[in-house]
C-alpha cells in the first residue's frame, strides 16, 4: 500500500501544480484564457481517477486486515485519531496518511475484528518508528525503510516500530493517554539506565515475544 500511496500522491502533486500554473494564465489577460476553461480545469476525469485509486486503496487495507486476523486475537494497534504532525513528517508523508486512509484502516480493524472475534486495543503512538525495540529505548535513527542502531545493526523499519506498538500493550508507565512530552521523558530515562546497564531487560520487546511465544 507504501508503494501505492507514493506513486499516487506524488501524481496528484504533480496535477495539482500543473492546475495552479494554468489557474495563474486565468488572472490574465490571455489568448489561451478561453481554451482553458473549457478544456483544461474540469473535475471530472480527476474525480474518476481518485475514485479508482480511492477502490484500491481500500481494498488493500481490507486484504490486509483480513491477513492479520488470520493469526491474532488481541491486535494492538496505534490511536489513528490522532492528528499528524505535518511539521515534524513533512508535508510529502503527511498527504500520504491522509485523514481518509487513516480513517479506512481505522474502520477495517473495528469491523473486520468484531466480525472475526478478534479485539483490538489502541495505544500510544508516540515515538514508536524512533525507538530501537530490542530494548526499548529512544536511541537510534529511522532511515527510509531502514532503522540504523546505536550498535551497528539494521533493522527493517516497519517491524521495528510494530514490536514498539505490540510492547506498548503492556506498558504500565505509558497508556494510551500519556502526553508525548511524558512519554519522551519515561523514554529517556530508560535509554540513560540502558546505558548505565540497569535497564530492566523483561521490558524490551525480545522478552515480550518470547513470553508471548511460550504461552
């Protein structure tokens, strides 16, 4: 679905910056005025293509929903109500989680888990794609798709943040409630006791799915 909101709100980008420039010709006075309004600015072929685009996107989602409820019960997902930060994702990433994507995975995990007989519980998104989840601490640098440790290793980025997301479930200092700023403080002070080498090893990621796996 990466890959088709990319290549989808790159050309819309692209369509909308071509409409302006033909939109500035309008406050002119231009030979090419009367052309344009006829044949240049109509909606109706750009609706068509949203609407297809739209069909797809959906279905990805819901496909992929399905995939998960195959192998969960309890899904622990991020607060997709919450605003986006455009300052902070850029404006590129923010138009591509637009409100309506969110709101379409929100809607498929709520109506494909209830049909299913899965729950799905929401939690604190705060800072889970900039965290290193073997230890789960605030350390370590998201790249693309890529997400670079303090030690040297790699992680696939994507996986990285989703085990943050899964121990979020069971962490009793960070609810889903807890403000950012709170948050960034709890995690830091775990990255300082990780570096001191007193951070409490059960909490990292690696326990909880070896835990989860023994049960």
């Amino acid at each position: 679905m990466g890959k088709l909101l990319t290549e989808y709100s790159n050309n819309l980008k692209k369509k909308y910056q071509a409409r302006n420039k033909l939109k500035a010709i309008l406050t002119k006075k231009s030979p090419k005025r009367k052309n344009i309004l006829e044949n240049n600015l109509g909606r109706k072929k750009l609706n068509r293509q949203n609407k297809k685009v739209n069909s797809q996107i959906k279905d990805k989602i819901y496909q992929a929903t399905h995939k998960l409820v195959d192998k969960a019960q309890v899904i622990a997902a991020e607060d997709l109500t919450s605003p986006i930060a455009s300052k902070k994702l850029g404006k590129n990433v923010t138009r591509r989680l637009s409100a309506w994507t969110k709101g379409e995975i929100a809607n498929a995990l709520d109506t494909i888990s209830r049909r299913r007989g899965s729950s799905v519980i929401l939690v604190n998104s705060a800072y889970t794609s900039q965290m290193d989840s073997r230890y789960g601490i605030l350390k370590g640098k998201r790249s693309f798709d890529s997400f670079h440790c303090f030690d040297g290793v790699v992680l696939q980025a994507d996986e990285n943040a989703a085990r943050n997301v899964l121990a979020r479930l069971h962490d009793s200092e960070i609810d889903r409630w807890t403000p950012h700023q709170r948050v960034k403080s709890i995690l830091l002070e775990r990255t300082e006791r990780h570096r001191l080498g007193l951070l409490n090893q059960d909490s990292s990621c690696n326990s909880l799915e070896l835990s989860t796996e023994s049960e």
